[in-house]
C-alpha cells in the first residue's frame, strides 16, 4: 500500500482525509513542521500533502528543504491562502498542485490518481539498453536490476530535462547538490561515472552520456529533442 504523509494541524481535516483514503493509503499525520526531513526519511512516503501555517517551520520552509527528495516525492500544497504569490512561490519551490480550502475531497483525490498516474508513466525510460525507473531508482538490463543512489537520480533527470545540451559541472552541483554544498566538482564526475556503469554505457565513440573536455556533459537520447 502507498504512504501518504499527511502534515497540518487542524485536527477536523486530518479525521476527514485520513478516513476517506484509509483505504488507498497508509497514513501517517503530523501537526507540526518539526523533524519533517527525518519524517520523510524514516516513513518514506509516496505522497505528501503539506499545509502551509504549521507550528513551527511553515510549509514554504518545509517544501524548499525536500529540493533532494522532490524527485520522487510528490507536494500537494493543501491551504488557506489563495494569494497568487504564495501558489507561484510553492511551484517554484517544486510543489506539484496547490489546493486551497475548504475543498472537496473527491476532488482532491482524483487529482492524486491523476497525477501519480502521470508520474509512473513518465518516471520509466528507455537509455539504450537500460530501462531506468526514476521513482523506483532501479535500472533493469536483460532481467537484471541494480539500485541508483539519490543523487544518480538528480543528475540523471537533470540531463534527461536538458537532452542535447552540455551541463557543466557546476550546474550539476547547483541542482543536485544545493548551491552550499562544499565539495569539488570531482564528485560529479564520480557520479557519472557510477551512471555510466550501471547504464551499460561503456562505448566511449557512442557514449550516452558524452563528456565535453573542460566544459561539462550532455545526454545524447535524440527521441527525447522530437
């Protein structure tokens, strides 16, 4: 069974949700912002609907410190606040939909399906001759399935979104690292390497993944720039 975080304080819609999807998912409530990161870690969940004035850490606060976790965790912003710049900010924030109250909860819960529906069909891929799940993080040839870290994932979508263009590193760094994070960008090499292994991609002439001498590297898929 699917998890489903549920994060908001008033007590009358946690019992209202969590009723109405006792049966699609297992449901884990909190009413405050704190511990979410370890919450997430800890329970797993597919699915997070997030509340946007919590004790503690908002919701804004709480989305924007998921940016490593945004890749297979979709946020439904559940509020109060319709302003057009707190719904533009959560999207920016990598939110997946915005639904202010009161609102219905058929409603809310064909906008779940639909979107996890959308979300599986989109998350498998062919890479030459690897099939890449991006939710499950596995990678499948001839039968054979091996585990992709979290930040093979961040890179891998982060070419996949950009097919055709050279990243440098630094890009790399910004996007699956964070901008504080203090390493070298020998470590995205280091990923890259990983990813090549696992993709099968081992024919330097005809790489999928091309490395660019002093400038960075490019996914070379052209069905993804149709």
């Amino acid at each position: 069974m699917n998890r489903l975080l549920l994060v908001e304080d008033d007590m009358a819609t946690c019992m209202a949700i969590s009723s109405f999807f006792a049966n699609e998912f297992e449901i884990l409530v909190k009413n405050n912002g704190f511990d979410f990161l370890d919450t997430i870690k800890e329970f797993k969940p597919q699915l997070v609907l997030l509340d946007m004035n919590l004790p503690g850490p908002n919701g804004l606060k709480l989305l924007a410190s998921m940016k490593e976790h945004l890749h297979s965790v979709p946020v439904f912003m559940i509020t109060v606040r319709s302003g057009e710049e707190e719904i533009l900010k959560a999207f920016q924030l990598g939110a997946s939909d915005y639904i202010t109250k009161p609102f219905s909860l058929k409603v809310l819960e064909v906008r779940i399906r639909r979107w996890m529906q959308k979300t599986r069909s989109e998350s498998v891929i062919q890479i030459g001759a690897a099939v890449v799940d991006l939710l499950a993080a596995k990678v499948t040839i001839d039968r054979s399935k091996t585990d992709l870290t979290q930040k093979e994932v961040l890179v891998l979508r982060y070419l996949i979104a950009n097919s055709g263009q050279v990243l440098s590193r630094e890009q790399f760094l910004d996007y699956a690292w964070g901008y504080d994070f203090e390493g070298t960008s020998r470590t995205v090499d280091n990923v890259i390497l990983s990813l090549r292994k696992k993709l099968g991609d081992t024919n330097d002439r005809q790489a999928i993944i091309q490395s660019h001498r002093g400038l960075g590297y490019s996914l070379n898929l052209p069905e993804l720039l149709k």
